[in-house]
C-alpha cells in the first residue's frame, strides 16, 4: 500500500529554496527514498547528538578545572569587608575571646 503526501517549498525562504534543488537533483523514482533517508538520517543524528551530551555530562560529573597559578606569580590577597562591617553583637563575642 502507499500512502501520497505532497510537499511545497517557500521559494522566498532560502532552506526551501536549497531543499527544492537538492530534491530536484532527485531522478523521480528515487525522490520519495530521498526524503524517508534524510527524516531518517535526521532523526538517526539527533538520537546520536542526545546519547553523546548526556555521556559527556556523565563522564564530566566529578571533573574540576583550575586555571593554572604562573610560577612568579605574586599572589595579592584582598578583604572585601571591613572588620567594622560585623555586626555588633559578633564583635563583642569577638572580644570576650
């Protein structure tokens, strides 16, 4: 049994346009194969795409990475905050140590 579909192309989008000529580019009888491969196909890859990202996040669970500290390096450390920043409760406990 077959079943008959049509297919239209926009001719002012340029993706139909290039699906038109590749389609075109088709003997006739080979025209319907082209189409059921490239669903296929693309559905195939995006099956692939789905298995690879999630392997990759799987296999990435435990990773860290550090930038690298240069050898001569001088290491400048900053406080953000002023001791006078706390409040004052902390800072009488602060005292009776």
């Amino acid at each position: 049994m077959r079943e008959r579909r049509y297919l239209t192309f926009d001719m002012h989008n340029p993706r139909h346009r290039n699906a038109f000529e590749l389609f075109s580019a088709q003997s006739n009888k080979l025209r319907s194969e082209f189409v059921v491969n490239c669903i296929l196909e693309s559905q195939e890859e995006n099956r692939l795409e789905k298995t690879i990202q999630r392997v990759i996040e799987v296999a990435l669970i435990d990773v860290s990475i550090f930038a690298p500290v240069p050898k001569n390096a001088e290491i400048e450390l900053q406080t953000t905050e002023s001791i006078s920043d706390l409040p004052d409760v902390l800072l009488s406990s602060l005292d009776e140590m």
